[in-house]
C-alpha cells in the first residue's frame, strides 16, 4: 500500500525501520478513520465508486475503528504508518473495494487532514484545562485576597501587595495564552484532503463537502502549500514554548517564596533527598521551569527542518508530529501539574508580612507630598532625601521623627506618620489593575469569567 510497483526490490531493514512512522502517528487512527469516512462519501458524490462500494467501505472502517477502540488491532510488517496499516486491514476485511478507497488521495493530502484534525482536538482539549486552571487559581487567589505581601522589581523590595495580585499577575498571561490559541485555531482547522499528492484532485471531488463532513471551518486555498503546510504545528510548537515560559516564570516565583517560607507547597508536589532527610525539594516548580527549555527546542527545531524544504511534500515533514504529540502532552501535563500545585499551596500571612519594610512604603511618602501640590520630580528627591537620612542612622524610615522629616521638607506635617499602614499603602492602588481589593476582585471575575467561554 505504500511504493507500489515502481520498486522491484525489497526495502533494506534498516531502511524499513528508519523510514517507518506508525510507532508514532497510530494516535491518529480515529483521525484516520474518520478522514477516510468523509473520503468514501465524496467519491460515492461524485460517481467514481457506487453507493453500495461507499456503504462497504465505510461499515468495514467501522469494524476498523472498534478494533484501535478496544485494543485489538494487529500492526503488521510493512504497516508503515497509520494509513497503509488501516487500508492493509479494511481490504482484508472488505476484500478488493478496499483498494477504490485511495482513488484520487494521496497520503500527503491524508496525513495533512488527520494531523489538522487531531491537532484541533488536542488544541480545544487544552482549552479545557486552561480554563480549569484559571478558574481554580482564580477562586483560590479570591481566597486569600487579605494577604498582604512583598511586591519586588530587580528581585529587591518594590512596594506592598495583595498575594492575590501576585498570582493574578501569573494569571492574566495564561489568560493571554488561552486567547492566541483560541487564534490559532480556526487557521489549523482547515481541510486540506482532495489535494492530491500536490496538484489537486483528478476526479471532481467536493473539497468543501469533504470539509463540512470532518468539521473543517473552510478548505485550504492551493493544494500544492496544502500538502507541505505545517505552519499550524509551528505555530502550536511557539505557542506551547510562549505557555511554557509563563509557566517557568510563575515556578520560579514559587520557589523563591518557598525558599521565604512565604509559600509551603503541598508534599503532593514535592520530594525529598536520598541523603538528606530534612529536604523537602520543589520538583514539580523545577520540573516546569525546565520544560519550558525543551519547548523551545522543539520550535526551534522544526522551524529549522522546514527552512530549506522545496514544494511539495518531503519526508522531512515526518519529524511533525514527534514535535507535535511531544508538545501537546507536555503542556497537558504541565497544566495539570501548575493546577495542582496552586490548589494546594499554603500562602504564610506571617512570614509575607515580614517580608514587607516600612521603605517600601518611600513612594507613598512621595506621594503624601504629591497631594500637597508638590511636583513628583521633587517629592521623589525629597523621599529618597528621607531613605538616607534613615540609612545613615542606621534604622527604619518609619522610625524617623516629624522633626527629623521637617527638616527635610517643612510641608511634612502631623498626618505624614499615617504614610506607615502597608493596608492603606495597598488600598490607594484601587485603579484598574491595582493591587487594591475592589481592584483585585474585579480581576479575579473577569478572569472566571473568560475561563467560562473557553
């Protein structure tokens, strides 16, 4: 079902085993199948085969399908991939018909359909998850929105946050991703089948009833790019390495706020050391961080391998799917894992809370002056005049004197010691986005709210 009678000799068997790619693309027998279904159809439309062929055909791909369903189908020598090994075992099946089914088909329009039909599945299927992780992440941050904790830029002490800001500012870029791959979607579902091997179909056949038959939102425009088109697995392969260094960033942070003991994670999603018995190792955090390394490569890669390809299909563009499959059961498990690791994390009020130091509260001093009328280029200085001043004698900024800040600038007046709540510091940042809790709350809503069109 492959060569055919071109070839005289045998194929060498090292040759068989490097050229092979059923070890790989039997995850889409169903793809397969049903592509093949869909095809039947549309000869028996057109009249190369009779309706009474078309129903032989598609009854004996139903008795194919229930055999990859309940574990029973025999991969045999010479089933190079999943479309000679499901046409080999209808023609047994179905007899001689079994052969009409690849009239006018190649397997380079076949393999294009199937791999554009289970790359849509695994694409909304994610879709699932992200939206069970933003809506868990989501409802557990609106648990613990009264925490207060250590916003940082440059890793050194910014200003006071709500821990729920903190991990809604990991949220909305998995929100981000959730909508690209809500883009990339209706360009990956695109039907390119009745392409042919790269010229188009001999026999009239119906490309857009094929498209409506399998789902497809469209059929592809050329059926020369139709059959070399891997731009929606390239796509998919930058956007998982986009998700991926989302995810990275997010358990980093988790492991510096681990290592505070600001954040205790769930021994679920720990392990301990072979030696040390006080260890308690964040695997999970580090398992996503590096996964993110990998995605990239796979990007890279297969952007690399489809740099130099002339038209139309080449053998090269076998490599797809490791690429493809590889990357689609990462980001499921990494979801899966991020998920749980969120759900089961015990933020420490106590330990946040000592994170925080009154000069993370210098801007807000700035900003008392502000509301005095004084330009903030001035108050900047005259803050920064104050956090000296404190470092110089050696103690807290807060602890500084009205004198000592009079001297400074005679507009500090009595109210000026009200600067030192890190709650009211918190609650100014009501504007949208803040780290205010009218603010916060609106993020988690609308972030629940998006999770549920997914």
């Amino acid at each position: 079902f492959g060569a055919g009678g071109r070839f005289k000799g045998g194929t060498d068997p090292v040759m068989e085993k490097f050229n092979e790619s059923i070890s790989v693309d039997q995850r889409m027998w169903d793809q397969d199948i049903r592509g093949s279904v869909a095809y039947a159809k549309g000869i028996v439309k057109v009249g190369i085969i009779t309706e009474e062929e078309g129903n032989t055909l598609i009854e004996g791909l139903g008795k194919v399908a229930k055999e990859w369903a309940d574990g029973t189908f025999e991969i045999k020598p010479g089933d190079e991939d999943i479309h000679t090994a499901n046409e080999r075992r209808l023609t047994e099946i179905v007899g001689p018909v079994g052969g009409k089914l690849h009239t006018g088909r190649s397997r380079n329009d076949q393999v294009a359909t199937d791999t554009r039909l289970w790359a849509v599945e695994a694409e909304r299927d994610i879709l699932k998850d992200m939206a069970t992780l933003l809506r868990a992440a989501s409802e557990y941050a609106r648990e613990h929105i009264d925490i207060l904790m250590a916003g940082y830029t440059h890793l050194q002490p910014g200003q006071p946050i709500r821990f729920s800001h903190w991990l809604l500012s990991h949220l909305t870029p998995l929100a981000r991703d959730a909508q690209r791959l809500q883009e990339i979607i209706p360009r990956t579902n695109q039907c390119p089948l009745g392409s042919g091997a790269l010229a188009g179909n001999a026999f009239g056949v119906d490309r857009e009833f094929l498209a409506k038959e399998l789902g497809f939102d469209g059929v592809t425009p050329n059926s020369l790019d139709s059959v070399c088109d891997r731009d929606f697995i390239v796509e998919f392969l930058m956007w998982s390495t986009l998700l991926c260094t989302h995810l990275s960033q997010f358990a980093e942070d988790v492991i510096i706020n681990n290592l505070l003991r600001g954040i205790e994670m769930d021994d679920a999603y720990a392990t301990g050391s072979s030696l040390m018995p006080q260890k308690k190792n964040p695997d999970a955090l580090e398992l996503l961080r590096g996964k993110a390394g990998s995605a990239l490569g796979r990007a890279v890669g297969f952007t690399a391998t489809l740099k130099g390809l002339p038209r139309a299909y080449n053998k090269d563009l076998q490599e797809d799917k490791i690429n493809l499959f590889t990357s689609v059961d990462s980001v499921k498990d990494c979801l899966a894992i991020a998920t749980g690791v969120i759900v089961t994390m015990k933020p420490n009020p106590e330990m946040l809370m000592k994170a925080l130091c009154p000069e993370m509260l210098a801007t807000d001093l700035a900003d008392y002056l502000v509301r005095k009328g004084v330009p903030f280029r001035e108050t900047h200085h005259i803050s920064g005049a104050c956090v000296r001043l404190a470092e110089e004698k050696k103690v807290s900024i807060n602890t500084l004197t009205l004198e000592e800040l009079q001297n400074i600038d005679s507009r500090f007046g009595e109210d000026v010691m009200k600067v030192w709540d890190y709650e009211v510091s918190v609650e100014r940042k009501s504007s949208i986005g803040g780290t205010g809790k009218s603010s916060v709350t609106k993020q988690i809503d609308d972030i629940i709210a998006f999770a549920d069109t997914l």
